[in-house]
C-alpha cells in the first residue's frame, strides 16, 4: 500500500549537534562534529526537498524543487 503522506520524520525537528566545549582541545573531536553538522542540514534539506517533491506532486504551485526529488506517494 503506498503511504498518502509523506513521512512524519520529515516534519519533525532533529536539534542541531551541539558542540562539546572538551571538544576544542581535539582536532579529531572538532573534525567528528564538523561531518556531523554536514551531515545534519543535509538531512534536513533531503526532508524539505521531499516534502516539495509531494506537495508539487499534490499539485501545488509555485514550487521550485529540485530535479531529482520523488514524492514519498
């Protein structure tokens, strides 16, 4: 059965890494939270991108979605 929303973990709000104040004293712990805020806005804009893709989808318009992005429906 295909879903006739998209997924509700894209309307929830992941909170930003915070960074440990230790964390400054290690070039390894800075690199380590430096991948992780990457790799937290990149979530966060594949879940804006999707939801674009299904409200477009949904016939909304005015929208400027990426290319590549499929609706979760």
């Amino acid at each position: 059965m295909t879903p006739i929303y998209p997924p509700s973990a894209d309307l929830a709000v992941e909170p930003k890494p915070r960074l440990d104040p230790a964390a400054l004293q290690s070039e390894a712990a800075l690199d380590a939270h430096d991948i992780a805020l990457e790799t937290w806005g990149e979530r966060g804009w594949a879940a804006v991108a999707r939801l674009c893709g299904f409200y477009r989808t949904m016939g909304m318009k005015g929208l400027d979605c990426p290319a590549e992005v499929r609706s979760p429906i």
